[in-house]
C-alpha cells in the first residue's frame, strides 16, 4: 500500500475531479481510502435518540485507491510513488522530483 493515513491525496477522475484532502483510514483489504469533504452521499436516518426529527445525513464513502493519486510536500504536484529498500528500510519516493515522502 503506497498511500498512507495523513498523506495529502488529489482525485484525479469522478464527481470529485480536482479536488484535495488529507487521508483519514486506509482500507487494505478493499484497497479504498476515506477522505473526510471528498464523496459525499446522503443517507436518509429515521428518527432516534441522538436525531429526534430524523432528516437525511451527508456521509462520506471511501474511494477506490486507482481514483486517488498522492502530492509531493516537496515539489506539490500530484505524482507516483517508488519504492526504494537502502539498507534495509523501505522508503517511499517521488518519481518527479526524486525526494523521500
């Protein structure tokens, strides 16, 4: 999993197109991320204890790893990632500007 909790991510196709956020959960087995503002569905809540009135509710869904591409904190373009193993510890690279993430 090249995509880790805390990178900063743009979507790069879907309703979301364009936009950036901040990785909140990664989902390995799925290969999905969740991305706090960035798809949104509503979801209809029948009345309870915490909503007394009920109404519908804007959640957001994770999204498929492949929609999602990682931006460089050095360089602040959206690039891929290579891994790089120098003795012994794995290190994630920018493939634009060569800079460890």
């Amino acid at each position: 999993m090249k995509i880790k909790k805390g990178d900063k991510v743009k979507i790069i196709y879907g309703k979301d197109k364009g936009r950036e956020g901040k990785v909140e959960k990664v989902y390995k087995k799925q290969g999905k991320v969740l991305i706090p503002g960035i798809n949104l569905y509503k979801k209809h809540i029948k009345k309870n204890e915490k909503m007394p009135q009920g109404g519908v509710v804007e959640i957001p869904r994770p999204l498929a790893l492949s929609k999602v591409m990682i931006i460089c904190p050095h360089c602040q373009k959206p690039t891929k990632i290579k891994i790089e193993n120098i003795k012994g510890e794995k290190n994630r690279i920018c493939k634009k500007c060569q800079n460890k993430i």
